[in-house]
C-alpha cells in the first residue's frame, strides 16, 4: 500500500484529499504547510507527495525544490494541488521538480488516476 503525504494550509481541503486517498486504499498523512512537511518529509518515506502552492511558512514550490534536493525524495512523484492556473507558475513548479499539476478544485477519480499513473 503507498503512503501519500498531502500538504495543505486548509484544513478542510487536507480533509477532503485525505478522505478521497483513503477512500482508494492510500495510506495518509497530512502537513498543514511546507515547513511541517519537511520535517514530517524526513521522518517517513512516502510513495508520493502532494502539495498546495501557497501556503504560509514554506510555499509549495519551495517545499518541492527542498524535496527534491533530499536523496529519498529525488525520483519520487512530486505533484502539486492547487487553485494556480497560470502556465508561469506551472513552469516554476516544473523547473522546481514537480511531476505534475492538478488544479483545484479536483475531481477525486482524476485525483486517484493521476496519482495511480504517476505511481506506476
């Protein structure tokens, strides 16, 4: 079973992820932004990573650029969950290692086949 870590300064949207991935048999823990992911990031392994843009402490972006500079997190899918649309902000997220974008508000069965794809 794969261990995603979601990451998001809404609490209700952290819910509604998480209740969607488990739903799908994901095991789930939940960071409320990209500081407490980190840390929670170097703690556990997880199989997958997904996380808002803007959020306080560490954005999004920053937290996948910190991701990525970890051995354990350099080929791990990365995606990025938010309400930015712009194709700038895309390819930051791009160049910052992200392995894909989902923009809220998210349907769960594309959620589940994104994540089911990204993850082989």
């Amino acid at each position: 079973m794969s261990t995603i870590l979601t990451v998001d300064d809404s609490a209700s949207m952290r819910q509604m992820v998480a209740y969607t991935l488990r739903e799908s048999g994901f095991q789930v823990a939940e960071a409320a932004d990209g500081v407490e992911a980190l840390e929670t990031a170097q703690k556990q392994a997880f199989n997958l990573v997904l996380a808002d843009v803007n959020m306080p402490r560490m954005d999004g972006i920053a937290l996948i650029r910190e991701l990525r500079a970890l051995p354990a997190y350099k080929f791990t899918p990365l995606l990025m969950l938010t309400t930015e649309s712009s194709m700038d902000r895309k390819m930051e997220g791009k160049a910052a290692g992200a392995t894909g974008w989902i923009v809220k508000p998210f349907d769960p069965a594309q959620l589940i086949a994104t994540i089911n794809r990204v993850l082989g």
